[in-house]
C-alpha cells in the first residue's frame, strides 16, 4: 500500500501565517479561500531515490527563516496534532493514488477541490505511519512532541537538568552495535581504535559529602566523614586499573546515595532499614581502621552496604514506592564490578594525566576492534550512562562522531519498527562535516537507512549545505525567506532553474542567498583596500606585494594585475 504526505496547511504557527508547504515533488497544492487546486509537476522516476524511498523535500533558507521550525511544524501535525496546536490546519496524503485531506477547524469550513480528494475529520494521528525526528543542534531547546514521535535530537538526548536514565541503552552502545553491524561498512565511516574515559575527578564537591544520608540518622556526621574519606583516599590514588576500578565502585555508592536521598519518603521501616545498614558500615569500618588492612579493604563494605540495601529494599513493603528499574541497574552494575578485571585485562590500557589539583585529568585509554563482546556492551553503557565519567571515542573529529550519532541512533530506532511508512525529519543533519562528507552526506543516507528496516520511507531535510541543493531536483526543495513583518513565507524561485548536478559555488549564492560572492568579507576587505591603493596612484609595500601574492583566485589576479598595467 503506498502512502506518502503531500501538502501540510496551519492557520498559525510561530512566525508562520496562513502557510502552507507542498512536501510532494510530483503534485503541487495550493489553497487559496477555502479553496484547493492541485498541478502536476514533470515526474522524475518514483524510484529515483531508491526503491524504498518514496519522497524527499529539502528545506532551504537563510538562518531564521522558519526551517526548524517547519520542520517541527510537520512532526507536530502528523502525530498529535490537535494537542500539539491552537490551530486551524488540514494535511492531504496519497494513499493508494487517492488523496485523502485529513482537517481540523474550531469552525467547520467547505473547502471545494478542482480534483477527486476525500475529506475526513482529524482524530490526532494519521494511522501506520512513524516518524522520527533528528537534529544534531544543541540549544537547549525543548521539542515539545506526541510520544509517538521518536525524538532523537541532541536536546533531548541531552538534557540540562535530568539525571541520566541508567535503565536506557546508552547513545555510546548505540554507536558501538552500529559499528558491529554488517552494514558499518557501507557507511565508509572509519573505524574508531580507541575509547577514552575520563573520571570527572571534580564532581563532588564539600556540599555533596555534607548532606550525609539522612539528616535524622544519629550518626549522619560519621557516614559524611567516612564517605568523603573514601573520595580522597580514591583520588589520592595512583593512576592505574585499580584507580579505576574505585572510581567505577564509587560511582554506584552514589547511585544509590542519589536513589535513597531523591526517593524521600515517610517510612519508618525504610529509615530502619538505611540506618540499620548504616549503623554496620561505619562500625566495620571502625573495626578495620584498628588492623593493618589496607585501607581499600573498606571499600568492599562500602558495596556490601550498597548491595544490602538494594536486596532488603526489594523484599520490603516500600518497594513499590522507590524506581525498582534504577536500583535493578545498580545491582547489575555491582555485579558487573566483579567481572572487571575480565574486562580490563582483555584490552591494553594506556593511562595519561595532565594538570594538577582542580585542573588534573586522568584518561584511561582502552584499545577497541569490531569483535567487541556483550561484557564490553555492558561496561560502556554503565560507564556511559553515568554522569561521573565522559566516555568517548578518541580522535575523531566532531564530523566523524556526528556521522557515528546520526547513523547508530538511526538504525536503533528503526530496526525494531512494525509500521508500513516510516517519516524522518531530519534537521541540519550535516551540521559539524567536513565539506567532503556533507557531499556524501545524502548519498549515505538513502543508501543506508532503508537497509536498517523494510518499509516505505519520506524525507523531509533542512541544511546549510549547497550539496543537498545539488542532490535535489528543483521540485523536491522548498526555498524560504521572510516578509517585512519577519513572517516566514515560500519564495517563489525560478522553476526553470535546474538545482540537481549544479554548481556549487553558484548555488551557493542563489540557495544561500549570499550578497557579494564567495569571498569571505575579510579577505574582500582587504583585496579592496589594494584596488583602491592602486587606482588612487598610491605606493605598493611589500606587505601589499605579499597579499597580491597570496590571493588564490586567478581572475582577482589578473583584474590587479591589469589595474597596475592601466589597462584598467
């Protein structure tokens, strides 16, 4: 069954008024007064793209011309759109060569068609469809969408103010399996051979160890003490597999010192429970501090405490009351611990330090290959989904990563998705590439993206990029501007210019629309500052000869060196 959306309608969004915008390349909408008509556009193959990819609509401007959020615009609309806007709106499919307007009006309205179309109420999605939206920004911008649109934005992904969720596969383990999968190597991406951590050795601070457990607990004073202790003597530590081995210990006693302190409830058994465990912690301790154990033998009473409350916390009558997933992961990770050496022991560790003090970083570098095993899976998403370490790969350009993050999240969402017709929004998705990646950024992604899942996939891409211009015939782009009140509206450009295969200095200036050329404004200013030198007859300095000298274009050249001959 075919399905594709083609023309989206709001009565207002944003700086958008009485807009609307075509995403079909073979038919073109218009509404005018409550009235629709419809042309037909020359037809490129339906396969053009691929064969199973039905559609693709590129939307073009300057910045703050409404791409974003015409992009949100039509995320908003097709799933939950009467919550998501206060709006009149309607948006027409193809489903099955039959056009079908799906509308909601506070006041019924007629609208008349100059061609066959049905008219059906909106209900707040349109059926059989997914839609996942992606953008590589980070504004700390809020995508407020239905839960039936995958939001894989870095705001999202990232949130200020939210804890990590532990119980969540981690963006790094994404990219790994990603990376295992038989189709990495399509993607041309170069294989990462390393992965740094990094403890954030500063996290906490005097306030953190002061707040204790519990300030009814008698002996709060002892267990800030005590914990604080550990920290230090951590820290103190050589920079070696066992340092890191502490760090990772210590993050889940504070995992479930962050779960006991946000998990507040009134329950005397529960405080019974904390200050019972409590209560054998600090006296074990006392009690090694009296023999010539290593002090890091305290350690593993400090698991022992973690894990004893966690165990008596599901038994107990208040288990339903804390996040039973969150202390689940920090169980698995205190058994994880114990596989650690495993874990270390199979990859060659190098250790590097640089600063001193607050300014001391420690990096544990881990050798990688593509036969990573579950455990390592395991390790880097606990790791990962920590915010006591930065995880990553090392060495890779902010391209390389941003190729890595668009393509794992991606085939994740995608491979488990049960729906026919699959729409994926994608904002400045070759943000951060090197300019010969954003030229096999399109390329890659048509390729790719129907390989992760079978079904019937529409694009709808915003960029900066004039190689999407040249990817795209003149019919799949949407060129936007503003009016003199900043209201975003469609240029009308000319439909006789071929976009597809153009050149891509030219439209970079059309697309872009770019006054003066493609010469940065500083090194026309300068160039300037010669031509007026030379015509008002004045000296050139060596330093000016060395500017004529360095200018890399042959007719700026040739036009000085003819202005200096007086052949002006």
């Amino acid at each position: 069954m075919s399905f594709k959306i083609c023309y989206i309608w709001v009565s207002e969004f944003r700086n958008f008024q009485n807009f609307g915008v075509n995403l079909s390349s073979h038919e073109k909408f218009r509404y005018i007064n409550n009235e629709l008509f419809i042309s037909k556009e020359d037809k490129i193959n339906d396969n053009f793209f691929g064969n199973d990819i039905c559609e693709v609509t590129g939307f073009i401007g300057k910045n703050g011309t409404g791409k974003s959020n015409l992009l949100e615009l039509v995320c908003k609309l097709v799933k939950g759109g009467k919550t998501s806007l206060n709006s009149d709106f309607f948006i027409i499919i193809k489903q099955d060569d039959k056009f079908i307007c799906y509308y909601s009006f506070e006041e019924l309205i007629k609208i008349d068609a100059n061609f066959p179309i049905s008219f059906i109420e909106y209900k707040g999605d349109l059926d059989n469809l997914k839609v996942i939206y992606f953008s590589n920004v980070y504004d700390e911008r809020t995508h407020i969408f239905d839960n039936k649109v995958s939001n894989l934005s870095a705001n999202n992904r990232y949130p200020k103010y939210n804890w990590p969720n532990r119980s969540k596969t981690s963006d790094f383990v994404k990219q790994l399996q990603f990376i295992r999968s038989d189709l990495f190597e399509s993607s041309e991406i170069p294989l990462p051979t390393k992965v740094i951590i990094t403890p954030k050795i500063n996290f906490f601070n005097s306030a953190y160890f002061e707040r204790g457990i519990n300030s009814n607990f008698s002996k709060n004073d002892f267990f800030s003490k005590e914990l604080k202790t550990l920290w230090s003597d951590i820290k103190s530590t050589r920079p070696s597999k066992q340092k890191l081995y502490y760090f990772l210990l210590f993050s889940i006693v504070t995992d479930l010192l962050s779960e006991i302190r946000y998990s507040r409830f009134d329950d005397i058994f529960f405080d019974d429970l904390i200050n019972k465990h409590t209560d054998n912690l600090i006296n074990e301790i006392e009690n090694i501090k009296l023999t010539y154990k290593s002090k890091f033998d305290i350690t593993k009473l400090w698991l022992k405490w973690t894990e004893s409350i966690i165990i008596e916390s599901f038994e107990g009558v208040f288990s339903s009351k804390l996040k039973l997933k969150e202390l689940e992961k920090i169980h698995e990770n205190i058994k994880l611990l114990e596989k650690f050496e495993q874990f270390i022991d199979s990859k060659k560790l190098e250790i590097n330090t640089e600063g001193a003090r607050n300014r001391k970083t420690e990096d544990y570098i881990l050798e990688f290959n593509q036969s990573a095993s579950r455990l390592d899976e395991d390790f880097f998403n606990f790791i990962d989904t920590s915010n006591k370490f930065k995880l990553d790969w090392l060495g890779l350009s902010s391209g390389h990563k941003a190729y890595l993050d668009l393509f794992s999240l991606l085939r994740f969402e995608i491979k488990s998705i049960k729906a026919d017709n699959i729409l994926i929004c994608i904002d400045e998705g070759d943000l951060y590439l090197h300019p010969k990646w954003q030229a096999d950024f399109f390329y890659k992604l048509v390729k790719l993206i129907p390989m992760f899942n079978s079904a019937n996939y529409q694009f709808v891409l915003t960029s900066h990029s004039p190689f999407l211009v040249s990817d795209l015939p003149r019919q799949n782009l949407i060129f936007l501007g503003v009016d003199s009140e900043n209201h975003s509206i469609i240029i009308d450009n000319d439909e006789s210019v071929k976009t597809f295969g153009g050149n891509i200095g030219e439209l970079y200036i059309d697309a872009f629309f770019m006054e003066g050329g493609l010469i940065s404004r500083f090194a026309a200013n300068k160039i300037q500052k010669l031509i007026d030198k030379i015509n008002n007859k004045i000296p050139l300095s060596k330093e000016d000869m060395l500017v004529i000298d360095s200018i890399g274009d042959e007719f700026i050249n040739i036009h000085i060196e003819n202005l200096r001959d007086g052949k002006n």
